[in-house]
C-alpha cells in the first residue's frame, strides 16, 4: 500500500464549476499537509498548507484534513481555465520534518 | 520572493556522458535542498536531501555515486548525473528550503534530461 494514495484523473470540469480532489494516506503519524500545483513540463508551486486537522481557506481554494479518516481535500470554488494542470498533494511528519511524501498528482482540465 | 531557478532547463546528451545540473535559490538563503525525479505520469521521488558544507544523504535505492550532488553555498546545489545512460531520461527538479520555513519546499521549474 502507497503511503499516499491520489487518483490521477484525468479530471474535466466546466468553467465555473466546483472541484474536488482528495487524498488518502496511511501514516496516521502525517501532521503537514500540503497542496501543490505543476503546470506541464514546470516544477510545483506551493498553493496551501495546513497543519493537523482542519479547514484552511485562500481565495477560491479550500483545503480541508481529516486526521481521524486520513482523508484531505482541495475544493477550487469557480475554475477557471487556468487552473487546469496537476495537483499533487504532499504531507510530512510536523513543522520539523523536512522530508514531504506526494501523491501521484491529479491531472485537472477545466473547459471553457 | 521564493524563487528557485535551475538550468539548464533541457539537455540531451550520449549515453555515457556526464551531466551537470545547477539550482539555485535566487531570493534567499536554502537551508536544505532536496533533488527529486519524476517520471511521466508518477509522482515527485525525492532522491536525496542537501545541505550545505555537508554530504547529501541519498535516498533507499539512489545510487550515490552515480548522482553526485554538491551543495556548496547556501544558494547553490548542483546534481551531476555521471555516466548517463537512457534509463536515466527524467524531469528532474529541485526544491529549496529557507531559514524558518520549515515544510514549505519552493520548487525550481525542472530540468529535463534526454540520454540517447
């Protein structure tokens, strides 16, 4: 079993719609939790992070954890065709913890 | 703020060259740098974790001395994959850590290597 677990998709919405992706994982021992975003053929950009359980909100995104079912989310409220790339989701032990395991990523288009 | 660059951005090379890949932490100064291969639809594998002034520690599986990492000041590392062969065709990427920053990796944009 994959310490994180991501369907790679692809994943296509309509503009303006709301989107999910969601991660699970098996190491309960995972307290960081984090949110990338990689255009094709680019290095990943941060877009959230989020310490232990909880919901942290930026602009259009959501990211949510689940500790008790080992279970995170990204919600994107209105996509816009810019936001179609790969989202990768990626966690670590704690704040002190440097080394970050990452799903496979989900391949999100959103059509015009 | 944040940017990590890393050049060059392509290469080809024979099989049995060596190639040298630089990233650098343009805006401020990398605790740590950590060097990760992605292969086509997998996900990011880190392969070893630099700091500076001292060895890298390489990932189960990484060969050490094929991938030969130096991390010689705070804004500069640099992958040298040695004796390249096909198998080692990858996109290649780099994150840097700053002071304080703990998790948040920033990203350079990659390097992708084509060994024929």
């Amino acid at each position: 079993q994959k310490e994180v677990e991501q369907d790679p998709g692809p994943l296509s919405v309509p503009e303006g719609a709301i989107v999910s992706l969601n991660c699970t994982y098996s190491n309960s021992a995972f307290q960081y939790f984090m949110w990338y975003r990689q255009y094709s053929r680019k290095g990943p950009e941060l877009l959230m992070y989020t310490y232990s359980s909880g919901n942290k909100e930026d602009g259009r995104f959501t990211a949510q954890v689940d500790k008790s079912s080992k279970y995170i989310s990204l919600f994107i409220r209105d996509s816009q065709p810019s936001d179609s790339a790969t989202y990768l989701c990626a966690m670590a032990l704690g704040r002190g913890y440097q080394k970050v395991t990452f799903g496979i990523g989900t391949k999100l288009q959103v059509i015009p | 703020g944040a940017v990590v660059s890393q050049h060059p951005s392509w290469v080809i090379c024979k099989s049995g060259t060596s190639v040298k890949i630089e990233c650098r932490s343009l805006d401020f100064q990398a605790t740590t740098m950590f060097w990760y291969r992605q292969f086509p639809k997998q996900s990011l594998m880190l392969m070893a974790t630099s700091n500076e002034g001292s060895k890298a520690t390489y990932e189960q599986g990484v060969e050490k001395d094929k991938f030969l990492i130096n991390h010689a000041s705070l804004t500069l590392s640099t992958l040298t994959v040695t004796s390249a062969h096909p198998e080692d065709s990858s996109f290649y990427i780099c994150s840097a850590v700053g002071f304080g920053s703990y998790n948040e990796q920033f990203f350079g944009p990659g390097t992708r290597l084509t060994v024929l």
